[in-house]
C-alpha cells in the first residue's frame, strides 16, 4: 500500500496497482496544465511516484510535507493547480490512451480532492525535502506519450516504463 496523506490525519491509502493507475491519469493532467514552476516541480514529484522506478509500495507523500511557496498567494496558486488537475482528471482526460479500464480511479481522484480542498496549508512544515526544487522541475515531454518525463531523475516517462 501506498499512502497519499492530506491534513487532519486524512490520508489515501491505495494497492501498488491502483497507486499506478492514480499516477497515470494524474500524469496526463498534470502534463495539460503545468504551466507555472511549481506546477512543474509537482509533476516531478509525480514522476517519483512511478513503482516501476522507485519500487512497489514504496511511494506517496503527505501534502503538509510539500514547499507551497513563500506566501500565501503562492500556495493558492499550487493548491489551486492541484485542483484543476484533478478536475481535469476526473473528466476521463485521455483515459482513452489507457490499455486497461479504471474502474475505481474516479473514486481515488474524489476522495483526494476533497482532501486537497480541505488542506490549510498553513499547516504545512517547512523545510521538508518532498516537492522536488525548482533545479529538479520536469521540464522535458516523452515524445513518444506526450507527457512530462521523468528528467531530472530518468528519461522515461510513467509509460515509458509500463514498456507500453
Ligand atoms: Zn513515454
């Protein structure tokens, strides 16, 4: 298992194969939206959450543990990215692509945006190393699926590795 956590001891806690599909349809949304660096050290993050990289039920991360920028128009502005990808997300954006049926990832991507919506992040702890720097941003598209990379870290993307 693999724990998304939110605020208030809320967490999301998928299998390894739910956690890749929660990655993939996450990918496809996050690669249509990045536009502003956090938004690109958030999909870097995401590219962290690739078990065919890191390892089976090793991956997820805590939302008071992420850098939300230095003021709170800043972390509005991630928080609000996060909410459109998962909007984005939760319209099947590019499910289409997929080579298998998401039967439960729709209510994944609901029960982490309300955790997302409900996250003060004034409560975060700073000085944690979680979000990827801003030297560490995925900037680089897979060519070949049309999504964020895994640059810095690999060259692959998270379908790259799914040897699709
Ligand atoms: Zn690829």
């Amino acid at each position: 298992m693999n724990k998304f956590k939110g605020g208030n001891d809320r967490h999301l806690s998928l299998s390894n194969g739910g956690t890749a599909v929660f990655v993939d349809v996450l990918t496809f949304a996050v690669s249509e939206l990045a536009r502003e660096p956090w938004d690109f050290r958030f999909a870097a993050l995401l590219s962290l959450q690739n078990q065919n990289v890191m390892g089976r039920g090793v991956v997820g991360f805590a939302l008071e543990e992420l850098d939300w920028g230095e003021s709170p128009q800043e972390a509005a502005a991630a928080k609000d990215f996060l909410l459109r990808v998962l909007d984005l997300a939760l319209t099947r954006h590019r499910w289409d692509e997929l080579t298998y049926e998401p039967p439960r990832v729709e209510g994944y991507l609901r029960t982490y945006r309300a955790m997302v919506q409900d996250f003060d992040f004034a409560t975060a702890k700073a000085g944690e190393d979680v979000l990827p720097g801003p030297q560490e941003a995925a900037r680089a598209s897979c060519v070949r699926h049309r999504v964020l990379n895994g640059l810095p870290f690999w060259e692959e993307c998270v379908f790259c590795t799914d040897g699709l």
